[in-house]
C-alpha cells in the first residue's frame, strides 16, 4: 500500500482560514468543522489562555484589570507569534474531534490560507505552529487563490478572473489566470476600520464613546455605502464623554455611510490600484466576467452597487463570502498531488 493511500485511510486533511477576524476549519468528507473569531483572552499576568474564539469574542470590551483580550492577527499578518499558535492549536484539536479514531492515527495534512502581505518569519510561523498543534505536513496557500476557488471562479482557464476579499484587517484584491495571480494589491482597510471610522464619527459628532461589540453592531445592522429608499435608524448606546454616563443616541443609516466614506474609497483605490497593473488582454477579460466580492466585508450594503458605479464593471457579491477562503482550501485538499508523497 502507498504512501498516499495510508494517508487516506489514517489521516486527516484539514483546510485552514487563518483570518484576521474569523478562523475557519475545513476537515476532508467532512466540510466545515469550526467557524470561530480569531480572537483570544489572556491572563496578563501569565499569559495563560482563559478562552479563545466564540467564548473570548463575547467578553470583548468587557475585561476586568487582571484579563486582557488578544486579536493574534492584525492588519493582514501576525501580531503576536505567541497567541496564534496558542489559538491555532486550539482550533486544531478542536476540529479533529469531529473525525474518526482511524483518521487521527496519523498527523493530519495541514493546508492553510495566509494573507498574501505576509512575510518569510510569519510564514515560518504559521508552519512551525501548526506543526507544534500536531499537524503533519504543512502546506500554505495564498488567501485570495483560496477565496477565488471557494467562489467557484475559473481560476485554471486563460481568461482573467478578480476576487476582491474584504476581511477584518485587510482588503486583498487579485487578479488570477492559468492558476496563478497576474496582479494583486493588499490594503490595510477591511471591517476593523470600518468600525474604527463609526467610533470616532460618534465621538466626533455625538460625544459618545462606543466599545467594540457596538462599532460592529452598527456596521452590519445599519452600514451602508448606497442610498436606499427606507433608511433605517437605530438606538446606539455608549458612554457620553462630557458627563460621564451611559447614554442613548438616535442615529441614522445617511450618517453611518458618512462615516464610511474614507475607508470605502481606500477599498475602491485598491481595486483600480489592481486594475491598472493588469495586462491589457487580462482586463478585457474582466470588463465581461466581472468581479467578484468575498469576506465578510462583501456583505457591506450596497458594496456592490457602487463599485459597479465607480468602476464601470459588473460585480457580484458571492454566495456565501465569509466562507469563500476555508471553502477553497477544501477544494484543494482534494488533490492527492498538492502533497509531498
Ligand atoms: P477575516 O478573513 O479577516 O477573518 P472575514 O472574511 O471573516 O475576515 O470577515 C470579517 C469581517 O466582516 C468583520 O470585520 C465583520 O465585522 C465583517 N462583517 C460580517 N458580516 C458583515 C455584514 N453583514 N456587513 C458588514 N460587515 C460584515
Ligand atoms: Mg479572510
């Protein structure tokens, strides 16, 4: 029997989304396992890990003196070398919980999308974690690759196809042909300056001081960068910086697209950026088949519309975007050849 069979039979190949925001965990047969933020809560004075994910997600903002909360990954690459691998290995063990005793006789096969911006030392640092969580073999791949095969683009024809991944830290946007990238730019906009935007127009026009959970909360509930017909209104709640006291403040969906128009035009620049350093043939191709949105970014009101208008290109927002990238590494996972024997 081969290798690559025992590998079949005794191991477990398991697809990673190594976000800034969300860490995804594709198993083999099995598809997604685990759909977590990648976030982590620390004792400050040991540095022992007291939750991660979902469980350290809720209690964002709300820290006690001896706690403190940890986002690993910030702006596209590792922030702290430390806390990544603590949350990877975390994850790791995690999802193989949900694979038979036979498939974990084996290291498992370890395939994971990283930001394109990121360096030498934190690729390194991805495989060398990941390893120490118990993995086998450790293969990376480039997060837009990853996100373009998820959305089901045709990634492998001579025809150019864009993918535009909007995620908590960064905005990565390429252009791929003949399954490679032709060319690609990364910008340290996506959702976590979106939210950073909301929370000083409130402090700026309001006085209010907002936590994080509400920055988000605002953002997806009333964000929005296009004009609708009924425009949507809601309470936020924060702390009034003049008084010092918790407060209530009516505001309006118009104000929030206010707020938003900086970082959105970064998103846009990022795309014609991309545009102008495609070969001519490549964005002919694009100005018929389009482009398309992925993150959790793409599900930003009205992104698409605007683009559209902006760029003078059909675009799409995917299916499903906040699993485009985990659901690509699952493709992947399928080639038996993508690993060393
Ligand atoms: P990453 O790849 O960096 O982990 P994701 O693709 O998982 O990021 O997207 C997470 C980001 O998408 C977060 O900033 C989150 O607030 C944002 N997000 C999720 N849903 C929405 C929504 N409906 N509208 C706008 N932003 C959203
Ligand atoms: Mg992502």
């Amino acid at each position: 029997m081969g290798n690559q069979c025992l590998a079949k039979l005794f191991s477990t190949h398991i697809g990673i989304d190594l976000g800034t925001a969300n860490c995804l965990v594709y198993v083999r047969d099995h598809g997604i396992v685990l759909n977590e933020p990648s976030f982590v809560a620390i004792k400050k004075a040991t540095h022992e890990v007291i939750a991660v994910g979902n469980d350290a997600k809720r209690m964002w903002g709300k820290f006690p003196a001896g706690l403190e909360g940890k986002r690993p990954l910030q702006d596209g690459v590792i922030a702290d070398f430390e806390v990544t691998e603590d949350m990877l290995r975390i994850f790791i063990q995690k999802a193989l919980r949900s694979v038979p005793w036979n498939k974990r006789i084996l290291h498992p096969r370890v395939l994971v999308a990283v930001p394109s911006g990121i360096t030498e030392v934190g690729n390194r640092a991805v495989k060398d974690s990941a390893k120490r969580a118990g993995a086998g073999e450790v293969i990376l791949v480039e997060e837009p690759m990853a996100a373009a095969v998820g959305v089901g683009l045709p990634v492998a024809d001579p025809t150019g196809s864009m993918i535009v991944d909007i995620g908590g830290g960064t905005t990565e946007v390429a252009v791929i042909s003949l399954s490679g990238i032709v060319s690609s730019k990364s910008v340290n906009v996506g959702g976590d300056e979106l939210e950073k935007a909301i929370t000083q127009y409130m402090k700026k026009v309001y006085n209010l001081n907002i936590g994080p959970q509400m920055a988000e909360e605002i953002k997806i509930k009333l964000g929005s960068v296009y004009p609708v017909k009924d425009e949507e209104r809601m309470d936020v709640r924060g702390l009034d910086l003049a008084c010092r006291m918790p407060k209530y403040v009516n505001i309006s969906a118009a104000e929030i697209r206010q707020a938003l128009q900086e970082p959105v035009t970064s998103i846009i620049e990022a795309v014609r950026g991309t545009l102008d350093l495609c070969p001519p043939d490549v964005a002919a191709d694009l100005l018929t088949r389009g482009i398309m949105l992925a993150g959790g970014g793409a599900l930003l009101c009205g992104l698409d519309k605007l683009l559209t208008e902006e760029i003078g290109m059909p675009v799409f927002v995917s299916e499903d975007p906040l699993n485009a990238v985990v659901k690509g590494t699952g493709v992947m996972l399928q080639e038996d050849n993508i690993w060393s024997n």
